[in-house]
C-alpha cells in the first residue's frame, strides 16, 4: 500500500476512536425515548392516560379499547408495555414482552409505575411469552452485527487484492457475485449458530443474515466505488459505527430519538430487527426489515455501477482530449 493510501487508514483510526466516544457518551443509555406503550381503556380514559404520559417525552403512548389489538401490538414489536386499565377496581395490568430488554422493561414499568401512582392506582405486571435469556438476546442482537462485520471485512478483503474499485462491466459482475456468495456462506454458518443457541427456525435465520451480509458488502462496495479508498472510512462510519449502541446492549427505545430515526434505516438495525421477528415474533414483521435490506443491495449495486459507467466516460473523454492536443502540437510543429 502506498503511503498516500494510508493517510485513510489513519483517519479511519482516528475517526471510530472520536465516534466511539461520542456515540457511548451521548447514546448510550439505559432511559427510554418516546418508547411506545398502548394503553387499553375507554376512549376518554384512555386518551387522558396517553396525554399524561407523553408529557416527560420518555414515553409515547396510543390508545385501544380492545385488548386483543393491544396484545397484537406487543407481540409484533409495536409496544413496548400494554396497559390494561381496569376502571372497576383500583388496580391495572401491564402487559410486557418476555423477549424484551428487562432493562428497558424495568424503565418502562417504572415510569407507568409512577403514573399510575399520581392517580391513586397500582400495578400488577406479566410477562407475555416468549421468554428468553440473556444469552438468547445477546445472540439475536449480535448476530446481525457479525453479520455485517463479515462483509465489510470481506469487501475490504476484496478491495486489497483486486483495488477498490471495479474498472470494466464484467469485474463488476464478478465483484457482485461474490458478495452474494460471501453472504450466503456467511449467513449459513451464522444461521446455524444462531437457530442452535435460540429459537427461530434456521431457514428464517439464514435469510435474514445472509441479507444483512448482502446489504453490508453491497453499501461497502458502492462507496468504494464512488469515493475510491476513502469508501472504505466512510463505509466503517455508517456500517459500524452507528451499530455500536446495539453492541453494547442499548435497545432502540433507549436511544435518542433524532439517532434511533436515522439509524433505524441502516443495514445493521433492519437485520436487527429481522432477526428479532424470527427469533422471537414468529416472523411477525420480517418483511418489512428484509425489504429494507433489499433496497440497500438494489440501490448500492445500481450505484456502483453508475459510477463505473461514469468513470469510462471521464477516462474516454481524457484520452479524446490528450489526443486532441496532441494533434494540434503535431500541426504547430510541421
């Protein structure tokens, strides 16, 4: 490598160790964010329920009077608490996902806690099945994250032997198919890994990491090819960088709510919540994530090769130029 192509490699460095300040400072965080709770009651109760907690902006919170479309709720990933008020008595049920973070569910319950308690009610809360450990939510969360890894690492791999761009149609071809081949074998062994620590049935996990492996390599690839080697830094940056609150544990609701809006669109979190709706949801939701990721490979294999296309163009218009000159100094010297 050139010395000019490792002042990249520096501020790469250099950047994920700001970033990674930053981001665990201002993240990184145990409190919700306008974390949605669907309260279950008559109409008018309801709504003042729902005013009174959207005030502190930790919690945002809609209204139903039927508790099975609550429960709906829950269990696709909608609410993180359902709260059934029950007017002929004094106390209410709060409904909670067993899969869900128990720190976020504690932070959720505690301030419905206090609501219901500045109006002279008491809770009682269950878990809805299913339950999982810790170790089944470390692996969902961490499963889309090694998945994205494996094809920056892979691209980057790639973009070491062959340089980081593709100069004619048919390598850009071949760029394309191996990523498709590294996703697949990728999200094979992590699928298997994955179905053998949690439920969830492999296939589903098999599709969904091996889509997230796509997006990744594809994004990875599109950047190099429109920036050169300083693809590759902003690559990192938007492919891992941003995932590192889900790495540390913070689930989406415990994010800001401006980040957790931009983020919620990126390669990592998609394949997040995929895995999640395979793991935990019965699929409930999947589609969604996986068109996301879809649109991610789709968009950025048509961008590199826009920016192949381009490239030709600039070189052929370059060389019709030398020639140009080249022919009029011919001219001046006869």
């Amino acid at each position: 490598m050139s010395g000019r192509r490792w002042v990249p490699l520096a501020l790469v460095v250099v950047t994920q160790v700001v970033g990674l300040v930053l981001v665990s400072a201002l993240v990184v965080g145990d409190d919700p964010h306008e974390a949605p709770v669907t309260i279950v009651a008559p109409a008018v109760v309801g709504q003042a329920l729902a005013d009174r907690a959207d005030a502190a902006g930790i919690l945002d919170a809609s209204t139903t009077q039927d508790r099975r479309e609550g429960v709906d709720r829950l269990e696709s990933g909608a609410a993180t608490a359902v709260v059934v008020v029950d007017l002929a008595t004094e106390r209410d049920l709060v409904l909670v996902p067993g899969s869900q973070d128990p720190q976020l569910t504690a932070a959720v319950v505690a301030h419905v806690r206090a609501l219901s308690a500045s109006l002279g009610r008491t809770l009682d809360v269950e878990e809805v099945p299913p339950r999982a450990s810790v170790l089944d939510r470390r692996v969902v969360d961490l499963a889309p994250l090694a998945a994205v890894a494996a094809g920056m690492l892979g691209v980057a791999a790639l973009a070491w032997w062959r340089g980081p761009q593709a100069r004619t149609a048919q390598d850009g071809v071949r760029r394309a198919a191996a990523s498709v081949v590294l996703s697949a074998v990728v999200g094979l062994a992590l699928a298997i890994a994955a179905a053998a620590a949690t439920s969830g049935p492999w296939l589903g996990w098999w599709l969904v990491l091996g889509a997230t492996t796509l997006a990744a390599c594809a994004v990875a690839q599109a950047l190099l090819s429109v920036l050169d080697v300083w693809g590759l830094a902003v690559a990192i940056a938007v492919l891992l960088l941003t995932a590192l609150p889900a790495l540390a544990g913070t689930d989406p609701w415990q994010q800001p709510v401006a980040w957790r809006s931009v983020t919620s669109w990126l390669p990592h979190a998609a394949g997040l919540d995929a895995a999640r709706a395979v793991a935990f949801r019965q699929g409930a939701g999947v589609a969604t994530s996986l068109g996301v990721l879809v649109a991610w490979v789709a968009a950025s294999f048509a961008t590199s090769a826009l920016a192949r296309r381009e490239r030709r163009r600039d070189e052929e218009s370059s060389r019709s130029d030398d020639r140009g000159d080249g022919h009029v100094e011919h001219r001046r010297t006869r």
